[in-house]
C-alpha cells in the first residue's frame, strides 16, 4: 500500500540547507533510522521520505502511521532493518559483518560429517 503525503517528495537528508529548521529536521531523521541512503533506495525511498517529510513538519503522529504501512517497515524485521541500513549507509561494515558471519557459519558447519563447503559455497 503506498503512503501519500501532500509534503514535498524532494526532501532528503542533507537538503544542503543551513537553517536550524533544516538541520533539526535531518536529526531527526537519522535518529528514526532515516539516512539518505534509504532515502534514495529505489524500493523504499519514496516511502520513507514522506515519513522524513512529517518528521520535518513535526508531524510525529502522521510520521508514525506512515512508517508503519511503509514496505520497509512491514518487510523487515529489526534485524534485518538494522542490517539494510548498514549496508546503505556503511557498505565496509556491512561486508565486515557479512564476512564473520560467514565464517563462524562455515565453523560450526565444519563439525558436521555430512558439510559440504563447496555446496556450501555456492550458495552464497
């Protein structure tokens, strides 16, 4: 379900504005989790800038409900939203993390007789 807004669509994290308005707003939004990168995000981006947008004009409420009908929101657990918004906002970390994952996973598989790395491999 799409959420609509009569806010302006253009607004992002870092406007390049200068104005305490401006920089409150962009606070706030990366306090909700709001970074440009999601913001831009071709699935969810339209989205969550309306829900920026309501942030922005302290709309706390209208912010609220409209993140909740957001396909981010509905879509992803509080894990794996953590994880979207390292891997927009910080790819490094985001492959760090992945690649430790990946071994401890590879570890504990190697105990069983049965593992097959190179199937395991291909998987990922």
């Amino acid at each position: 379900m799409a959420v609509t807004s009569n806010v302006d669509p253009g607004f992002t994290v870092n406007p390049g504005g200068i104005s305490a308005t401006d920089v409150a707003a962009q606070e706030l939004a990366v306090s909700w989790g709001l970074t440009e990168a999601l913001l831009n995000d071709p699935v969810y981006g339209p989205e969550l800038r309306n829900v920026a947008n309501l942030l922005a004009q302290k709309n706390y409420s209208g912010a609220t409900a409209a993140l909740q009908k957001t396909k981010f929101y509905q879509n992803n657990s509080a894990t794996v939203a953590s994880r979207l918004k390292l891997k927009a906002s910080q790819p490094g970390a985001y492959q760090q993390s992945l690649d430790q994952y990946l071994l401890a996973a590879i570890t504990a598989k190697s105990q069983d007789p049965q593992f097959n790395i190179f199937e395991f491999a291909q998987a990922y």
